[in-house]
C-alpha cells in the first residue's frame, strides 16, 4: 500500500493488489477485509488473505475481520501519501469499524 501502489481508481487499486502482494510477508495472517468505496467511484471488495495467498473478490463476503469505509478520492490521496489517514479518520472521511492494527498488517504484505 505504499510507493508501489498508485493507483487513480478503486479498480486499479483492488486490480493492483494482487500484482505487488508480497506473500512471505502475510505469514500467519487469516484475515478477511471488507472495502466500501463511496463517491464517484463507488464499489464494494472483499480482499481474503489466507496460507500466503491472496483474493480479490466484487461484493462482501461472510463475515470480515476488518471493515473500512472510505471516500474514493480520500482513499486514493491516502495511498499516494497525500493525505493523513489519522485526520481522515477524525474528518470521518474514512471510517474503521474493526481494529487499526488490522490494516497495518494489511499494509505489510505490499511493498512501502
């Protein structure tokens, strides 16, 4: 989710993550994410990381371990660093409703 990942839609960002997902780097993480894009380019995503592997799925599966909320515009100016994901957070730009710790270790199994 870092330099690597620049994506200027969803589609390129839930279509990137299976290009640059580093899949030593999930080691032991189980973990289903549930994405809900609003505004211009709204889309839902589950993104299940399991034994290394990696899917990408349209819509929400089952239950998810991890769910955010976000903006399309707020979320992109995230991943390009544009944006603070703690003042996003505050502004309710975008909204976690399961632990913070759960999408850093998202964040480390794609390249900083």
């Amino acid at each position: 989710m870092g330099n690597s990942l620049r994506p200027r839609s969803i589609r390129q960002f839930l279509d990137g993550l299976p290009l640059v997902f580093q899949r030593n780097k999930s080691k032991g993480l189980a973990a289903t994410y549930h994405f809900t894009f609003t505004g211009k380019e709204s889309r839902k995503a589950a993104v299940i990381i399991c034994n290394k592997s990696l899917q990408v799925l349209d819509g929400h599966m089952w239950m998810a371990d991890f769910r955010l909320i976000a903006d399309r515009q707020t979320w992109l100016g995230f991943l390009a660093k544009e944006r603070n994901l703690f003042w996003a957070i505050l502004r309710c730009e975008i909204r976690i409703k399961d632990p913070i710790k759960l999408l850093k270790v998202f964040a480390r199994c794609f390249p900083t």
